[in-house]
C-alpha cells in the first residue's frame, strides 16, 4: 500500500513542491504539487525521474577511514569516525590556530544543516573559513544586491513573471536552467501577445530563439551594453526622476560614468548593432514593467558584481523595482543557496543577514548563541578559491566538505586536485560514493539524500518550503544536521569543555526554531514561520511574528535597507574578462547546461532517458570554424588552456558564435577520461564577490588523429556496470561513459587512442563479463586489428563490444536503446558499415524525454498533421513537463517551412 508526502524538488531554485509516492520501504513515484505556488504541479524532466536516483546502489553505507594517506579507506562504526574527526580537528587547532581549519558546504544542503555548520565554525571554533559552493554561481548577485538595496534578497516574486510587459534575460538560458518558470512565461506571453522578450547571450540558446530581440554580445561585455542603454534612456529623459532625486544616491557619479559609453561605442564593444541596442533600451524605458531574469551568465565573471549592478542601475533609473511585474530577480541555481545565505553560511557573513565586521552584529550573535563575542570572528574566511589555495600552501591543515564537489566543480582543477591531495586531513560527508571528490577523502561519511531528509529550503523567491523524508536513509546514512551536530559536540568537549552545551539540538525543527530567533528585527525576520505553519504552505520572507503572509515584493514604498534608506547607485566601468583569447588561444571557451542533467550529475547522471538528449560531452562549435579548420561532427579534438586539456569530440552547434566553443559544466571524471570543462577555466575571481570566471577561457584547439576505436554496449546493473568500466578509462587518451535505454538501461563505452593499450581489451572484456558460451559470438580478424564480441539472451541482444572497426555501433545501440529486440542473424553484429540493415530502427535523437519522442517521430508527424498542436496530438511531444517545447516549435518552423516551399 502507498502513500503520499509532500516535500520539494531538490534540483533547482525554483523550488517546486513535489508529491513523493512511497510503500514505506522505497519511493515508488512522483508528481508535482498542484498546491504549491512556485510550480503548481508541474515538473521539469529531472524532477519527473527523482525516483529513479533513489535507492543503495551507488550510495556511501557506511563511515569510512583511511588510517595513512596511502591505506585503503576501511568501515568504521560512527563513533570511531566521528570521534576521529573531533581529534584530528582538535589538534589542528591547538597547534595551528583556528584559522587552519575550514569547512566547504552546498546550496544543496537543508537550512538547518547549513546552521548547525555555520554555528559550529564561527560560534564554537572561531573561525571564518565556512564557504559554499554558492560562491560559485550566486555571491554577485548578493554583493550587488547589498550594495545597490543595503540587504541581499531579490525584491521579485514569481507572479512578477506574469506581470511583466517586457522580460529581459541576461546570461540565462532559462528554458533549459529554470525550464517552469519558463513554461510561465511562454504563457504569460501567449495570453498578452505583445510582451516582449529581450535575450541576452553570445550564444543563440533556445531561450534567446524564443527572444524578440537577441543581443548575442562578445562574452562579458554586459556593462559596457546596460551604461550604454542607460546612456541612451538618459539622453532620452525617460527616467524615474522620483526614485533618482528622493529614494537614492550615486545617479550623478553614475551619470558622469556613463557619457562614455554613447549607443555607438557600447555597441562596438559589445560586437552587435547600434540599432539593436538603441531598441532594447527604448522597449526597456517605455516598459510598464520591465523584468530582468538573470543567472550565470553574469555572475560568474571577474567583474560578476559590476554587470549585477550596471543592470540595477538601469532598473532604479527607471523606476522599475518594487511594483508588479517590475525588478532585477537573480534566479538561484540550487535548491537552498538561499537558505544558506540566510543563515550566514558564506565566509563573509554572519547569520541572518549580519557583518562580520559590524562589532553591534557580533554582539548580537554572541547573545543569541551564549559565546564570547571576541570568539567570532571579526573579518571575512577564506572564499572558495582561497580556501583550496590555502590548502595547497598548507596553512589550511583540514577541511570538512558537505554535499558538493570540488574535484569537478571549483575553476583550475589541477591545482584544487593538488590541494586536495596535500591536505592533511579531508572529510567528506556526501550521499554519494562515487564523485570525483571522494578518492580524496580522508573520512568519508554517509549522508542522506533527497527523499529522506526533514527540513526547510528557500528558493528563488524568498519563498520557504518544507522538505519531508518519505522513506529512511540506507544503510548507516545520516541526516546531515545531525552529522554536523555530532561533530560538533564532541570537538567542544575537546575544546571548550567547561562552557554551556551549544549544540543540543534533537531534531531539524530544534535547529529551525534557533535559527528563527536570529532573523528577529532583521531584514529576513521570520518571527512569524514554523514548521506548523509551513505544513499549511510555502511562505515568504520577511514575515514577523503577528503577520498572516510574507512579503511578495521588497521596497514598494521605496525605502531600502541602507543607511539612509537610500537606494545606492554604482558608476560600475566595462572592464574586459580576465583572460581574452590571443594568437597562441585563441578561443573563448563557454560553459553551460543542459536541459536534463544537473550540476555534477552525481544524481541526474543515474537516469538513463536523462542522456537520451544528449549522450555525451561533446564540444559545441561554429559551423564556418569547423569547415575553416575541416573539421567534421564527432572529430576528435584537444582542447586546452594555459592550465588544463581534454580530448572531446566535436559537433556543429550554428548557435555558438563564431570564435567561441560551448561545453556542457556536468561532465566529470565519472563520465569522462579527466574531469571535464573546469580542468581549463581561470580561478580569476570577482574583486567584490570572490565568485570566479567559470564562464570564460582563453582556450587553443587542435584536431586529433586516434585511428584506433572501441565502443561497448552491456545491459544490466548499470551503477555495479559504472564501477567495473571507470577505472579504465583514465588509460586513454579519449574515453566516454554514458547510459542508453529505459526500459533495460545499459552502459555505453566509447573509446579513442592511437593503439589499443596493451592488455585493456582483456580487462574490459573481464569487466564485462564478455566469457563466450552458446550465447556469445566473436569475430577477429589480427591482421587488420578488429576484434568484434556480442551477447544475446531470450532473443535479444544483451551486450556489444566492437574493436579496431566500429562503424555499426550507431545501429546496434539503437536496437539497444529500445529494448535489444533482434531479428536477424547474429553475425550481421559485425558488419564493417554504418547502414544499418533492413528493418533496423534507425537512430533519431530524442527530443521529448517525458514521452520518449524523437525528432524522426515529431518530424514526420508535423509532416502528416500539418501543425505542431497536431503533432503533438499524435505523439505526445510536449504535453509532460514542457521543457522540450522550445525544441518542438523550432522543429516544427522549420519543417513546416520547408513543406509549404517544397515543389508541388
């Protein structure tokens, strides 16, 4: 028998509620919430498949140590390890002073784990160095937003989406980041059609497709393009003179800043048309309200504050803040980066929105928490790239690492890998066993996951939703609060034992209600939430104790968090990336996302139809590029940095500007031979936010010969599968992991060098269980170097392994794909060409992964029906989660197109 808890999607900022179906033992289905305000039941493809990510396989089971940094990690009980931590960090401390030690957290943890940990580091140990992941994609958009407002927090709400007249988007590729947030907006356009969309993106992503207007700039140039729209709506007098003479200060400094950029010399330096920009700030200045979506695209720059702000400059010029529809909304990339914000969770911060070198807001805490007030720490910790810094240099001795992924994540790989490897101690608190972080951990201790975890998070909207276990942790996994708890603890037994007990939390609402008391008078007060209330519903800050609802929109009245109540604004200056490309790198190398998979893909990356869109890492490049350098799709080629390389092959993507290649952030060293695009991006970091350049490389590339090839297909226990196969890949020069199928997963291989290494065939054939017997067949021809295996069981085909001659692989994944259903005689398994034989399925690329409908499919259905509603009728693209929709009607255009201007 099921049941049904509520609780939130663990993907995105969007923050959707979730119906999580359960026997008791294991999590059987979802839906989305049709009572939940940030998505009204609706879900993106990642949130549809959560199910499918649960379960033992792949998760850490039980603490684990390493005695010597060259032992094998062994199982402990938790009190060994947790006592064992508590030692080590002890005598770290004694020694070196609580500066040697530093704890690296994720928006993806619950609020109350974030709490406990911030606690623990700035109110029992002292120190500063607690830093997050969210340093990596949100902390610009914080040092703006206090800047500009006096207070961090988008003023925005989500039914501003609907408001709106004119929405533009900076450095967000929306329909793939936030695709039901994109689903609103399409349809608040199509119900008011004369909304204007304005897309700005070097790339032509769906999102900027879908735009009136796409401003397609030189990658980071964003100032130089919002001061020369501000310049011209200046010139123009279309103004708020209200807000720039009463409610702010800064416009004239910011007013002299911008004579330098006139519509002409910002649009050069942008690299598109005057008239373009002149347009773009006239729809902007005429707008009733005018919305501004951004993400990544401008926070994750050496300048991320500066674009941050120079767009600010043009919402407070204008008056376009604190109304409906009207505002800069920094849409969040993980689940709770807000949340950790809140409770300070950040090296340059303290809880509830306080400074850390605000002497009152020190007091204050130390009151709240009952430690000496000379215990906190009076300046900022050590940021994300300063702590790995610092860990290579050995001033930082140990680090506690919670639910993220530096060893992939964090710009420089290398050197962070190095930092890793030369800590003296690491631990790492994590669900999953197999993230590139893990083979450096000294600790590694089991974490629960989503499904199994009680608390809150906070999305994009300031809006705090529930988060419910539906079923328990496996084996010995622990909530992560409680983890972070009992570390604490003991280490103050160690420490301080003689002061009053800090951590005697019971349960995430104990942490909760700590938490709350914090925010009381702040900007953020919660006074008026509890856990009872959000049974009820989601709710939004601030909202003090005695009001009935949070507060939709912040500064309606115009008065801001500053000193003086005054909006600031910033004469912010264009200043060029970091690192431009130059005769010896000359390319500008992207990164981004894609539509079905999510950051590490240490959860998404379990799901087979979530690579069904995009199989593996490939690098985007410009059509005319790739002829000028002859290159073909699926070439292999090095790519490389003044700091890393990796081998890819290469595809034709006409979005990508010329100059500039586009790879994917997800793929890692568990899909790839090396750890993917941030073995290249520059640690050059924000002056303001410390957030780092991920967005932008100066990169050389050079078409590669590796004439020799294998691929290999195998059903069955894909993660068990994954464990066998990982291992071989770093042997070679090009190695791709991936997972193909729905109904009966299997594990592709691909794999490219100029030799077969010695030996590696014999260990991938023993991994792959590859034994002979009445259901196995081979063929080998020495003299040309093929070595051909395939496995049937009941009629289908099982498994596939093509060596030295692999121009079937294409065909034979496609019957794999779909089920491996075999219907010809075994030998034609090892026929030398590409076509396919009579009565194959032909390989389509899947466009709708809810419904399983490929491009073939949709294509000959637009054909048939004449209309995309029609296709959609017939094939059911479309009508799930939306998210391929943006895809379908391109697909539909151009097909549509070409029907009406084919001869009679």
């Amino acid at each position: 028998m099921t049941h049904t808890v509520r609780s939130t999607c663990c993907y995105c900022g969007v923050g959707c509620g979730v119906l999580i179906h359960t026997d008791g033992e294991r999590i059987v289905g979802i839906d989305g919430d049709p009572a939940h305000p940030a998505n009204f039941g609706r879900l993106c493809t990642k949130g549809r498949t959560l199910p499918l990510t649960t379960g033992d396989a792949g998760r850490v089971l039980a603490p684990m140590l390493r005695d010597g940094r060259d032992d094998a990690r062994q199982p402990v009980s938790w009190q060994t390890a947790i006592a064992t931590a508590a030692d080590r960090f002890a005598a770290v401390i004694r020694e070196h002073g609580p500066d040697a030690v530093a704890f690296y957290l994720s928006g993806q943890l619950l609020t109350e784990d974030y709490y406990v940990f911030n606690k623990l580091a700035k109110g029992l140990i002292g120190t500063a160095n607690v830093d997050t992941n969210s340093r990596l994609c949100m902390s610009s958009a914080v040092s703006a937003y206090k800047l500009a407002f006096g207070a961090d927090g988008p003023p925005t709400c989500y039914d501003d989406l609907e408001a709106a007249d004119l929405v533009l988007f900076a450095g967000s590729n929306a329909a793939f980041a936030h695709p039901i947030l994109f689903r609103r907006l399409e349809e608040a356009r199509a119900a008011r059609p004369g909304v204007k969309w304005i897309a700005i993106d070097p790339r032509r992503t769906d999102t900027a497709a879908m735009a009136d207007l796409h401003l397609a700039i030189q990658p980071g140039t964003d100032v130089a393009l919002f001061n020369g729209m501000l310049h011209h709506l200046i010139w123009e007098g279309r103004l708020d003179f209200d807000l720039i003479g009463l409610h702010s200060e800064g416009f004239d400094a910011l007013k002299n800043e911008v004579r330098a950029y006139p519509p002409h010399r910002a649009a050069e330096i942008c690299g598109i048309d005057e008239a373009d920009l002149v347009t773009a700030a006239d729809w902007f200045g005429d707008a009733k309200a005018a919305l501004s979506l951004y993400c990544m695209g401008l926070n994750q720059s050496s300048h991320g504050t500066d674009k941050n702000l120079a767009l600010i400059n043009l919402h407070l010029a204008t008056g376009q803040i604190g109304k409906p529809g009207a505002g800069p909304f920094s849409l969040t990339g993980q689940p709770n980066a807000m949340g950790g914000r809140e409770v300070g969770g950040m090296a340059t911060m303290l809880a509830s929105h306080r400074d850390l070198a605000n002497a009152a807001h020190r007091d204050e805490l130390s009151a709240l928490w009952g430690v000496p007030a000379e215990r906190l720490p009076a300046r900022p910790g050590l940021t994300a790239v300063e702590l790995f810094d610092a860990l290579e240099a050995g001033t930082v001795k140990a680090v506690w690492i919670a639910c993220t992924n530096p060893a992939h994540s964090m710009p420089d790989l290398n050197k962070v890998r190095a930092a890793l490897t030369k800590a003296e101690f690491v631990v790492l608190q994590e669900a999953f066993a197999d993230t590139d972080t893990a083979p450096f951990a000294d600790l590694l201790l089991p974490a629960s996951s989503w499904g199994e975890k009680e608390g809150v998070v906070t999305n994009s909207e300031r809006r705090i939703s529930r988060v419910r276990a539906a079923v328990k942790a496996p084996g010995e996994a622990r909530a992560d609060w409680r983890i972070a708890r009992d570390f604490a603890q003991a280490l103050q037994a160690r420490l301080a034992p003689s002061e009053p007990a800090l951590f005697d939390f019971d349960s995430p609402e104990a942490v909760f209600v700590e938490y709350r008391a914090t925010t009381v008078g702040r900007d953020i007060d919660i006074g008026g939430v509890s856990y009872a209330l959000l049974e009820a519903a989601p709710q939004q800050w601030p909202l003090p104790a005695g009001e009935k609802l949070g507060r939709a929109r912040l500064y309606t009245d115009r008065v801001f968090n500053t000193e003086s109540g005054r909006a600031c604004f910033h004469a912010v200056p264009y200043l060029p990336v970091a690192e431009a490309p130059n005769a010896r790198y000359p390319f500008r190398l992207l990164s981004g996302r894609l539509r079905d998979q999510w950051h590490g893909m240490s959860r998404s990356g379990r799901v087979p139809q979530l690579f069904e869109h995009a199989a593996e890492a490939r690098l985007g490049m410009n059509p005319g590029d790739m002829a000028r350098r002859g290159l073909a799709d699926g070439d292999l080629v090095a790519v490389a940095s003044r700091r890393g390389a990796l081998v890819l092959p290469v595809e034709a993507a006409a979005g990508t500007p010329s100059g500039s290649l586009f790879l994917p952030m997800h793929w890692n060293g568990q899909f790839l031979q090396d750890a993917g695009v941030n073995l290249m991006t520059s640690p050059a970091r924000c002056d303001k936010s410390a957030q780092p350049e991920l967005k932008h490389a100066a990169v050389k590339l050079v078409k590669l010969d590796l004439p020799w090839r294998c691929v290999a297909v195998v059903a069955g226990d894909v993660q068990g599968l994954f464990a066998l196969l990982r291992p071989l890949l770093a042997g070679c020069r090009y190695a791709s992991l991936s997972l193909v199928g729905r109904e009966r997963p299997a594990v592709k291989l691909t794999v490219a060098d100029d030799a077969a290494p010695e030996g590696w065939l014999e260990k991938l054939d023993a991994a792959l269980g590859f034994v002979g017997g009445p259901d196995g067949l081979g063929y080998r021809d020495d003299k040309r170097g093929v070595d051909k295996r395939a496995q049937w069981r009941d009629g289908r085909l099982v498994a596939f392994r093509l060596a030295g001659e692999t121009a079937a692989e294409a065909w034979l994944t496609e019957i794999m794909r779909q089920g491996g259903d075999w219907a010809f005689p075994r030998p034609w398994a090892f026929l030398p060409s590409a076509t396919a034989p009579a009565g194959a399925p032909a390989p389509s690329r899947m466009v709708c992964n809810c419904n399983g409908v490929s491009e073939s499919a949709i294509v000959a259905a637009l054909k048939a029906g004449g209309s995309l509603a029609a296709a959609q009728q017939a094939t059911g693209c479309g009508t799930a989660c939306g998210s391929c929709l943006p895809e379908c009607k391109r697909l539909a255009a151009a097909t549509l197109a070409n029907t009406e201007s084919a001869p009679a």
